[in-house]
C-alpha cells in the first residue's frame, strides 16, 4: 500500500509521503530492535547436482518477528539494503555461515566436500575491510575456504568495478569461489563474465519460470550455459520447481539446480538431517563433480 504514492496527483502527495516516511520509520526501528533481540536467523536451501545428490546450501536470512510468520528476506532485503545496518547484518550473517559450519564439523554432520553458498550485499564491498574481515572469520572458525562460495550481484560491480574486483581477487587468492547471482537481470552483460573472477553463474529464476513456454527463453538459456561453459563457469539454474523445468535444464547441459521442485530453504536443524542422509548414500564415490577436499 505504500509503494503507491502518486507522481501525478498532487492532492495524495503529501499524505502519502507522509505515510511512506512513517513506515520507513518504523521499519527501521523494528529491524534494528531485530538485530538488537536477536530475530534474525538463516535457513539453508539445497543445491544438487545432475545425480539429484545434495553438493552445497545457499543459506537465507529470515527475520523471526515474535508472535508473527517467519519472514524471508526478499521481503526486507531491498529496504535494508539501503541503510547503513545492512553492513553489520552481513557481517553478522557471514559470521554465522562460519559458526554454523564449525558446529556441523564438531558434530561430525559436516560432509568435507560440501559448501555453503553466503549472499553479499553491494553495501558489504563498500567496507574497505571487507575481504580482511571475510578471511579474519574464517581463520576464527576454523574453516577451509574451499567450503565457501559468496554469491554477488553486478550491481556489487557497476560503480566499483576496479575494487570489487581487487576484493575479489585477494579472496579468491585465499581460497574462495565466487558466484555471480541473479545473472540475466538487470545490468547484466556478457562481457563482464570474462572480465569476472567468478567459478559459478546462477541463472535467474525469471528464465527458469519461462523455460517451457517460451522458446526464445529456451534459447538464452541454451545460449548462455553454452557460453558458461566455454568460460569454464558452472552453471546453476535457480528457482527449478517442476519436473519439466529440470529435465529441459539437464538437456541443456546445467551443472546445479536449486528450487522447491527439490528443497524448501529450512531451519539449520533440517538440513543437519538431510546432510546426514545424504553421505550414507556415498554419492561421493558416484560422482566426478564431488572433489573431497
Ligand atoms: P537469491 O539469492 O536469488 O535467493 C533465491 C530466492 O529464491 C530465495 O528467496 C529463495 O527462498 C527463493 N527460492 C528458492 N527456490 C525457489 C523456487 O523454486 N521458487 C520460488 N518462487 N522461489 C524460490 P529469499 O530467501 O526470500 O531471498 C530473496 C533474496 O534476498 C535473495 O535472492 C538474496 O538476493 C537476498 N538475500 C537472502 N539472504 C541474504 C543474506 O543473507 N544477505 C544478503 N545480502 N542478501 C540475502
Ligand atoms: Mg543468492
Ligand atoms: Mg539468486
Ligand atoms: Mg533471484
């Protein structure tokens, strides 16, 4: 309701401003007191490969309201990630990937080969201390970098392409992979992916929705997995929620599919039950894609 202040009628204008500036407001004030009283947790969603065995996780922020639904981020994302806390809410979500990961080793649920997918927000790299910070957390922790893949977005890139890429690199230099998120929206160009330091392309959820009933979809689709692979960039399809959806993409050659055709984003304690069932079935042996580090 109040995305819909008028440009035109000047009679609601003010009233609506008014409204909007009110919710801005309060919003503000109630995620900060969510960080404050701890709200906020992650869930963690599924990624597998072309044998339908479980190999990484993206975790997703979700916002526990008390005595209200589990909110997930797409609904608070884009709002906090135009105020000044979405730098400590990324450190704090990057430090919990972290945590959470020692947690599944010290429990002896971690499997080695697995890796956990961790959102960046553009604010993140405007911190100079960024990469620092990400290699000082997972010295803290304990963890092989191998087991961590940050997903960016080319809006992380368009005003800073030359220190993002610095970042990048230094992280990469430590171990890290990069995932390219949300790839076919917005700026997106085929040009940067050579320029990019990235080892994995996540296809927009857009494309998949459109995969079967448009053609021309089919052939972006088609197109860019071929161009992908010929960077040497693995391809993960998101937002795979049909069966149709995930045949086509196989044919199409996709290394990874992610959606609620497989998985849900779920509590920690879920996905420690499905990692766990997913190593006594050894797909470990049966798969090239599964490097034990
Ligand atoms: P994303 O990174 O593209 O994440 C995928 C989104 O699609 C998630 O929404 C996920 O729940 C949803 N999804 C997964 N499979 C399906 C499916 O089959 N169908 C449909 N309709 N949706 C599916 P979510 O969790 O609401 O997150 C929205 C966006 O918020 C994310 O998009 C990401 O850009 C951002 N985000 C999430 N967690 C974090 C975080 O920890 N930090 C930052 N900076 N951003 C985050
Ligand atoms: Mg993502
Ligand atoms: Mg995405
Ligand atoms: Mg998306």
């Amino acid at each position: 309701k109040v995305k819909n202040y008028g440009r035109k009628g000047f009679s609601f204008y003010d009233d609506s401003m008014a409204v909007e500036a009110e919710y801005r407001v309060t919003m503000i004030r109630e995620l900060r007191q969510g960080i404050e009283n701890g709200e906020f947790e992650l869930h963690f969603q599924p990624l597998m490969n072309i044998s339908g065995n479980l190999v990484f996780a993206e975790a997703l922020l979700r916002w526990k309201r008390p005595s209200q639904r589990i909110v997930p981020a797409g609904e608070f994302i884009d709002f906090m990630s135009s105020l000044p806390m979405m730098t400590e809410v990324g450190v704090w979500v990057f430090d919990s990937v972290c945590a959470q990961i020692q947690t599944w080793k010290n429990e002896g649920h971690w499997r080695s080969d697995c890796a956990i997918f961790v959102n960046i927000s553009p604010k993140q790299f405007e911190d100079e201390q960024f990469a620092r910070q990400v290699k000082q957390t997972i010295k803290k922790y304990d963890i092989n970098p191998q087991q961590l893949v940050l997903e960016i977005t080319e809006e992380s890139l368009i005003n800073n392409l030359d220190r993002v890429h610095g970042q990048l690199m230094e992280l990469i230099d430590f171990g890290l992979r990069i995932a390219l998120d949300d790839f076919g929206t917005g700026y997106s160009s085929l040009a940067m992916l050579q320029k990019l330091p990235v080892q994995f392309v996540k296809l927009d959820r857009e494309f998949i929705n459109d995969l079967s009933s448009s053609k021309d979809t089919y052939s972006i689709v088609m197109a860019v997995i071929k161009l992908c692979h010929i960077l040497s960039l693995e391809v993960i399809a998101e937002g795979v929620e049909t069966e149709e959806q995930h045949t086509i993409l196989k044919q199409l050659g996709c290394n990874y599919f992610q959606g609620y055709y497989f998985d849900k984003p779920m509590e920690a304690a879920a996905f420690t039950q499905l990692i766990n069932k997913s190593e006594s079935a050894e797909e470990c042996e049966k798969s090239p894609h599964l490097k034990v580090v």
